[in-house]
C-alpha cells in the first residue's frame, strides 16, 4: 500500500513539473516563443477553441435523428363523476419506442449541415489563428523598433552632451559667444524629450506584445532582436500570389463549408414535402389498481402525408434558396477583398524595400555629414548650427532606416497572412 502511494505521488509531482515547464515562459523571448505563448493563453483564441469544440457537438445532436428514441413512462390518474359518487382510478407504467424509417431525406440533410457548419468554424478558428500570429508578429517588431529607436535617442542624449562640452569649451576660450552654449542647451533638450518620448513608447508596445501573448500588459518583457535579418523569397508576381491566396486562404475554404451547409438546409426545408414513416412500439401494465395491472403491447406504422400547410414549406424552401443567393454574392466579395488585401500587400513589401535602400543611403551620408561636422567645430571652422542640424539629421536618418526594416517584417508577415500562411 505504501509503495502505491508513492508511486501515485512521484506521477503527480512530475505531471506537475511537466505542466510548469510548458507553461514557462523563456527570459529572453523569440518571435517563435511569443507566437507559441500567444496562442497558448490569449483569452480570445482560447475562446475560440471552447466555442469549436462547442459547435462539435451539434454533429453529434443531429447524428441522433438516425437512432430510434425510447422513453419509460408512468403515470397514476384519478378521477370522479356524479358528484363524487362513482371514483375511478387507473395506473399505467412501460416503455415506448419510436424511430423514423423515412422523413423526406430530412434527417441525413440535417446532419450534412451541421457538419458543414463544423467545417466552416474549424476553417473560422485557423482564422483566428492566423489573425493572432500576425497580431503578434506586428506587436513583436513594433517593439523591437522602439528599443532600437530608444537606444538611438540615448545615444543622441550622448552626443548632445559631447557637444555641449565644446561649445563651453570654446566659450571659455572666448572663441564662440554665449549663443553656441545655449544652441547646445536647447539641442540637448530636445534630445532628452525624445529619449523621454521613446522610453514610452518602447513601454507601450511591451505591453500590446504582453496583452496579445495573454499576460499582464506590465510583465518584464525581454526579446531576441532579429531586425536586421531579411525574409528570403522575395514575391514576384501578383497573379501568382492572389492564385495562391485563391486555393490557400482559410476563409475561401470556410465559405466553401457555409455554401454546402446552406444546400443542405435547402434541402431540409424541401423534406417537408415529402410523406414521413415511423414505427412505434409501446409495452405497458396498465389497470385499476396496482395489484391488478395486466400487461399490454402493441406495434405499429405510422404515415403522415403532408396535404396543405398554408403555404409555410414554399416560403421556407424560397427563403433558404435566397439565403444561398446572398452567400454566393458574399463569396464573389471576399474574393474581390482577398484580391485587394494581396495588392496592398504586395505594393508594400515592395515600398518598405524600396525604403530600406533609400533610407540606408541617407543613414550612412548623414552619419559621415555629423562626423564632419564634429570635427570642423572642435577645429573651430565650423558653427554650431550645422552641428546641430547634422546631429538632427543623423537622429531623424537613423530612426527612418530603423521604420523601414520593421515595416519590411511587418509588410512580409501581412503578405504570408493575405496569401494564407
């Protein structure tokens, strides 16, 4: 007994173990860990996976229709007539079955719906899904933008420091007047507002990429910076991609599903023209009194034709077909939107890289432009208006080119999305 319990206590302790180690989240995440942890606690996903499961057991409710029904029945029934003096009294207790042998294809219409409803819900929940991973993805090299334009702005508070030293420097010496000192001063707070002004942001997006991952939007939040690492297989061609979006996008597969379930409802509504079969079987005790009670059965077909209902199953039949006509107008929109969101994409994955080129000339002249205007100032040939002004185009240059590579990810991830991956 005792090794039983031991052995019960060791499996439980590393079951617990094992569910704390999934559950653990890495010190320094990746976007594979974000992504992974995203869709392992974000509530609204969560939800979305509670809801399918849901929606599965409707297969199972409408499978039901193929099985026959049984029902045990009692009851106990008195009564009196003539004032009260003749009483009666009757008990009856058994079992009744029933099934359906034919109910104009109603039934096998009615579980092809549902499944079809389970397919467009599965196909909803890969949505879900892939909306997720690209809200992730954005949120992930939003952040890493701010921490890498931060550390740009705390390196201009640097400079700016630097540069005030040599205008009091060369005030002291009396080569400049009071107003190179104060150009430095004002360059300096600008700096510090921007460090200031990027600290918060670099926090904010902390916490959208927290609140996406389903944890406290004020969680420590450290990330493997992966910015400068450019996606391979550059998009050629529109057509191929929006072909490719055509076979690949799950919400094309899910309109496929709502198409075939509303042909099934169709048909459902159409069962009601048809006549209806069903077998019925009833064994009882049936009698006066308890004691008394004599057993009783009975088998029997039942046919019910359908003669007039006032016009209802036209009316139904035609509002199901209209149904169907309204999804088919809403799949020929989809695809039109499908083909504008690959567009939009396509044209800014070629922007942001466009942008990276240019943006990438402009940093590295503006970084030669300050590091020229440095040295003409502390050699005392040059003002500290161009300083100023090369150290402000530097900062502006460096955090444009800092955008562009993080557009670039966020354009290729947006891209994968609207082709369906």
């Amino acid at each position: 007994m005792t090794s039983d319990k031991f052995i019960l206590f060791t499996t439980l302790f590393i079951s617990v173990l094992t569910l704390s180690a999934q559950n653990e989240i890495p010190d320094r995440l990746s976007l594979e860990d974000c992504i992974n942890t995203g869709l392992q606690n974000n509530p609204g996903f969560r939800s979305s996976q509670i809801f399918l499961d849901e929606n599965k057991t409707k297969i199972d409710e409408a499978y039901s229709g193929y099985y026959p029904t049984v029902n045990i029945n009692s009851n106990a029934d008195a009564y009196s007539k003539n004032n009260g003096s003749q009483r009666y009294e009757n008990y009856n207790t058994g079992v009744s079955a029933s099934y359906t042998i034919f109910n104009g294809f109603r039934t096998k219409a009615a579980y092809n719906a549902a499944k079809e409803s389970y397919d467009a819900n599965v196909y909803q929940h890969k949505s879900n899904k892939q909306d997720l991973t690209l809200h992730i993805i954005y949120a992930y090299y939003k952040t890493l933008q701010a921490e890498r334009i931060l550390t740009s702005a705390e390196e201009a508070v640097k400079n700016s420091h630097l540069h005030l030293e040599y205008a009091r420097a060369r005030h002291q010496a009396g080569i400049v007047t009071r107003s190179d000192v104060l150009k430095a001063e004002v360059e300096l707070s600008n700096a510090e507002l921007n460090r200031i002004q990027s600290a918060n942001i670099l926090l904010s997006s902390k916490g959208n990429l927290n609140q996406l991952m389903g944890v406290p939007s004020n969680n420590p939040l450290e990330l493997t910076d992966n910015l400068s690492i450019k996606s391979e297989n550059i998009p050629l061609s529109y057509d191929s991609l929006f072909s490719e979006a055509l076979n690949s996008r799950t919400e094309i597969k899910r309109f496929y599903s709502l198409l075939n379930a509303q042909n099934s409802y169709i048909d459902i509504a159409k069962g009601e023209f048809y006549p209806s079969v069903s077998a019925n079987a009833n064994y009882n005790f049936a009698g006066e009194e308890i004691s008394g009670m004599q057993r009783n059965w009975w088998l029997g077909l039942s046919l019910s034709i359908p003669v007039f209902k006032g016009f209802s199953t036209k009316a139904r039949v035609t509002g199901e077909e209209l149904a169907l006509k309204g999804l088919e107008k809403d799949f020929e929109a989809l695809k039109q939107q499908i083909g504008q969101e690959v567009w939009n994409a396509y044209l800014a994955v070629k922007e942001s890289l466009e942008k990276i080129e240019t943006s990438a000339k402009g940093l590295e002249s503006a970084r030669e432009n300050l590091a020229i205007a440095e040295g003409e100032y502390k050699e005392g040939i040059g003002s500290i208006i161009q300083l100023t002004d090369a150290q402000t185009t530097f900062v502006t240059s460096e955090q444009n080119y800092i955008r562009s590579v993080a557009d670039y990810k966020i354009s290729c991830a947006e891209l994968e999305r609207t082709i369906g991956k």
